[in-house]
C-alpha cells in the first residue's frame, strides 16, 4: 500500500508546501516535481476538463518525485469524484461549497471505509490504489482512512457553523474560500471589505485554536507573512494557467513596448 506523503507531515506537525495546477499533462507535475519544494500538487479539478485517465497519470506523475497529491471536486457528483480520485492515488481531497456542518459531514463520510466506525461510504473497489488485489482488508481500510479531508469554508453558513465544523472527526485542514464568501454574503470580490477580512481573520484564528490546520493560498512569499505571523504553516501558492498568463501578458507586452520604440509598432 501506497504512502500518504501529506498524511504523514500532518501528523508529524510538520509545515507544508503545495501548487495548484489545471493541466492535466503529466509533465507539469513532474516539473513541479523536479523543483524538490513541494510537498504535494492539488489537482483543481473543480475547473477544468480531465478524464478518469488523467486522474491517474497525475498520481503517478506525483509519485515519482514521493509528492502527495490533492484533488479539489465539484460539490455535485462530489462522492464520485472523490472516490475516483482517492482510488487513483490522490492522498487528499477538497471539498467545496458546503454550507452546513451537515454537509461537512458527509464529505467525511465519502472519503472514509464503510466500516461500523466510520459509517463511510467508501466500500471495496479494484482500483489503483489497490492494485494488484481487490482490497477490502485492514491495510486497505487503513489507506481509505488515511485520506486527507481537507474542506473550504467559503459559504455564509459554513462561517455561521465554523466551531461546529471544525469539531466534527475526520476534518483535517480547512482553507479559506475569500471569493466564494464574498460572493454569498453579497458583496463579490470585496476581499478587503472590514466584514470579509474579519470573516476570513476568524476562520483562520479558530481552526488555529481548535488544532484543524487551516491552509493559506497565497501569490508570493510576501502574501504569506500575515498569515505565519497567526500561526499559519500550511500554504498553497500559485497556479499554472495564472503563471503562464502572467509570463505570456507582461513579456508580451514588455516586447511590443521594445518593438514599438524601433519604429516597428503597428
């Protein structure tokens, strides 16, 4: 049975490091890979298109460099795709959107064994993470379990039952969902509004204080200051389609400007 490389950081109180990518290409992993900085890659599945295929060339990919993998899912069809990713190699799913403690449940429930002590929903499959046998054994059970549940607490309702949240077993990381949140209490994209910052400041503050790591996405290493000042160790920083825009827009447009001074703008 496979390792779980986020897992067993988390359980050692040890800090990590991830990326996020859209592509489903494997050599982009790998690439992440080859820098020996992260930990894990998160696959954003919630916005891109992939096949069952490609869920699991990404966990190779992963594996080849000892990475953890993460999956983030559409809530709809979320017990599918969680499951399909767990059973591919993905060592951590997150979930999105839920809006009630309720809800935050039930994602548990999916991403642990349908075992009396877990009451999950994920039984005995032939998948990847089992090859070569069918599963369904203590160690098998024990990979299920080991899956980091990591959740975005990025609704109203999830703010308003937050303590409740982050006590309910099996929750192991929340992250901080700023524009989904500022979009359901009416004011989107308002991430510097008194409201949102103190919305945001309370998620982090009280996961911190009931012992649920909270996650930090950030864009550069001056972002995450504020938040290891709180106490934050766990940070998520950059993705690969918003790295390539940001090359492609501002070199693209550094060259035109050269191009424009000799003479040689349209």
């Amino acid at each position: 049975m496979r390792t779980n490389a986020l897992r067993e950081k988390l359980d050692r109180g040890e800090p990590t490091l991830s990326t996020h990518v859209h592509s489903t290409w494997p050599s982009v992993i790998e690439a992440v890979g080859h820098t020996g900085l992260y930990d894990y890659v998160e696959f954003v599945a919630e916005y891109g298109s992939f096949d069952l295929h490609d869920l699991d060339n990404i966990c190779r990919a992963a594996e080849i460099f000892k990475m953890g993998s993460m999956i983030k899912v559409d809530q709809s069809h979320q017990e599918f795709l969680a499951q399909r990713g767990i059973g591919a190699g993905f060592g951590s799913v997150l979930f999105t959107d839920s809006r009630s403690a309720a809800e935050v449940r039930e994602c548990v429930r999916i991403a642990r064994a349908d075992t009396p002590a877990w009451s999950g929903l994920y039984g005995a499959a032939t998948r990847r993470n089992t090859y070569m046998g069918y599963g369904g054994n203590e160690a098998y059970v024990e990979l299920i379990n080991s899956t980091v549940v990591a959740v975005m607490i990025e609704k109203k309702g999830a703010v308003e039952e937050l303590d409740e949240i982050l006590e309910i077993p099996g929750v192991d990381m929340v992250q901080w969902g700023g524009t989904d949140y500022s979009m359901s209490v009416g004011m989107p994209s308002q991430y510097s509004h008194p409201d949102i910052v103190a919305a945001r400041n309370r998620v982090f503050k009280t996961a911190l204080a009931k012992g649920v790591p909270p996650r930090a996405e950030v864009q550069s290493a001056d972002d995450a200051k504020e938040f290891l000042d709180m106490g934050v160790r766990h940070f998520s920083i950059g993705t690969d389609i918003a790295i390539l825009y940001g090359w492609w827009k501002s070199n693209g447009e550094e060259i035109l400007k050269v191009m424009g001074d000799a003479g040689l703008g349209g």
